[in-house]
C-alpha cells in the first residue's frame, strides 16, 4: 500500500471479532452445507457414490427401481 | 513433503462439484477480513448479524465464481456490500435510520477513534466523506480491505480501468489533506 493510504487505513482499523461471532456465523454456513449433502445423498445415506453400484448389484439392480426411489 | 495449498478457486470449484464442505475452508481463510470489511462500514453489531447471511449467499453462489481466481476475496466483498445495502433498505424501511446515516457509516467512524485521533482524522474524514460514493468505494476498498485496484474493480462490477480512474481521482482529491497530516506529524 502506498504511504498517501496509511493514514486513511489507520482510519478504518475496528476490534478483530469475538470467537463466538465467527462461530454463530459459520453454523449459518454449515446449515445450508448439510442441507445441500443431504439432498444429494443416496437414498439410504449408507454408500459413497462410485462404490454404490458394486455392493448393490447382488440384491437390487441397478435397472430396477427402488421402492424408496423418488423416480420410481 | 509439504501439502500444496489450493487456491480459494479450486476449493470453492470443488465444492461446487459433490464437495459443498470444501466451501468451509474459504470462509475460515477469510471470515476476518470479511467481518472488518462489515464493521468497517456498518458497525460491529450489524457485522454480527449480517456475516451469516454472506457465507449463505456465496455458497448459494458459488456455482458463479470463476475459479480461475486464486483470491475470493473480491467476490465475498461484493456479495457483503449487496448484504449490507439489503440491510440498510430494511433498515431504512423500518424507520430505524434515517436515509443519510443509513448509507454513511462515517459519523461510526469517527465515533470509534480516541478523541485525541478524532480531532486529528475529523479533517480526513471530512474530505473522505466529501467524494463521490463510487470514488470512496474505490479508495476504501484499496485503504481498507487492501485490495489492487484490479481487485477493487471486481468486488465492484467495474472495468479495471474505471476503478483505476476513480482511485486515481480520489487520491488527487486527498493529497493536500493527507499532506497537512504528515505535516502535523514532523
């Protein structure tokens, strides 16, 4: 920064926050965060995407709808 | 072996692409500098209770940020300037400002200075409060916030070289202030 600006970045200096204000802040963030990994999850929440189909072959196929499925 | 650190670009394209927690390392890297930049201008009460409302508005957003930016912080300071506009509307509308106040967090300003540092920077101040809005937005986004005018340009929504123009103006205008300060420190 140049030195003309010191004297007006004095001017704006405020206290850093207390810990809980970030805190409460980022329970904002986190909300909508699970919000969002909840709605994405496979229906029964158990499986990582990418390894769902290989342990799901043998007892329902992936062609075959679920009961549970929104779609089916 | 020492971990490359990602730039807030590919977190915040990562969590746009099945990692949306990737988000909360952006917001910790920057939640500081975010809130300062709310305190600055609306008090640190209203920084309290808007900052929430900046990390949900850019994580609904972030699917639009370019990760080709290494530095989100222009990006967050101009979702948190559209925050506080929102708030000083609803506030406005409430009748709990008046209209000048509402849009001028400069009296706040000078109310938080020692009295010796208030008299001294009233001057200043007056000069600062005395420019063109979009010049101040400029100037105290460089000031403050330490952004390159480049920066400063895309919080606003800006050409570069409007940004640089504007800069370049306000700092003309301060120039024999901020001289008679130096003075007065000699």
């Amino acid at each position: 920064m140049n030195e003309d600006m010191t004297e007006l970045a004095r001017l704006g200096w405020v206290d850093p926050p207390l810990p809980g204000v970030l805190d409460a802040a980022r329970e904002v963030l986190w909300s909508a965060v699970a919000a969002e990994m909840l709605a994405t999850a496979p229906p029964d929440g158990t499986r990582a995407p990418g390894k769902a189909a290989a342990g799901q072959t043998a007892e329902t196929p992936i062609s075959q709808p679920r009961r549970d499925d929104p779609g089916a | 072996m020492r971990r490359r650190v990602e730039t807030d670009g590919a977190l915040i394209e990562r969590s746009a692409r099945g990692r949306p927690d990737a988000f909360v390392e952006v917001v910790q890297r920057h939640e500081v500098a975010v809130y300062g930049f709310l305190a600055r201008r609306a008090g640190r009460q209203a920084a309290d209770d808007l900052l929430g409302e900046v990390w949900a508005r850019a994580f609904a957003g972030r699917a639009g940020f370019d990760p080709v930016h290494p530095d989100a912080r222009p990006w967050l300071y101009g979702i948190a300037r559209n925050v506080l506009r929102a708030h000083w509307r609803a506030a406005r509308a409430a009748d709990q400002l008046p209209g000048r106040l509402a849009e001028d967090p400069w009296d706040d300003v000078i109310d938080r200075l020692d009295s010796a540092a208030a008299a001294r920077a009233r001057e200043l101040v007056g000069a600062v409060r005395a420019l063109p809005a979009e010049e101040r937005e400029v100037l105290l986004l460089v000031a403050w916030e330490q952004l390159t005018p480049a920066q400063a340009a895309a919080a606003l929504g800006i050409p570069q070289g409007t940004a640089r123009s504007r800069l370049h103006r306000a700092r003309a205008a301060l120039r024999p202030v901020l001289a008679q300060t130096a003075g007065e420190d000699s």
